[in-house]
C-alpha cells in the first residue's frame, strides 16, 4: 500500500521565485535568542524591528530590565544568510 508521504519524495520543483528578497534575523543577548526571528526587507528594517523588539522587552520587564539584561553591549543582531 502506498504511503500519503511517498507522494513528496516525488515531488520535481520548476519555477520562479516569487516576491521580494528578504532579510532574516534574530535579536540575541549573550548568544541567546531574545523575540520572534525577524523577516524584514532589508537590514535597515530588520535593525527598527530590532529596536522594537528591545524597547517592548524593556517595558514588560520595567525595572528588572537592568537586572536581567545588566551589559547593554551583549545585545546583537545576527543576520542569516
């Protein structure tokens, strides 16, 4: 009996590409991912997304920011390729 799955390993994909490029992200802190992965439509858009991402973190945690988060220079913003 036929497997439902066999039908993908069959699969031949032609074609175009359709939409613009995009530019994956994630925001980290000390290596650790902080936030949902960013998809904007440049590095520019996904560094705003970034930003907002932090600032949204800041205020849910309010004056704990500091203590969980206390070296400002471990936040970066790592681009996939």
């Amino acid at each position: 009996m036929a497997n439902i799955h066999d039908v993908f390993k069959e699969d031949d994909v032609n074609g175009f590409i359709v939409g613009s490029i995009c530019v994956c992200a994630q925001l980290k802190y000390d290596g650790r991912p902080q936030g949902k992965q960013i998809i904007a439509d440049n590095e520019d858009q996904a560094r705003q997304i970034a930003r907002q991402q932090k600032q949204a973190i800041r205020e849910d945690l309010g004056q704990f920011f500091n203590e969980i988060y206390p070296d400002d220079s471990k936040w970066m913003l790592y681009f996939y390729k």
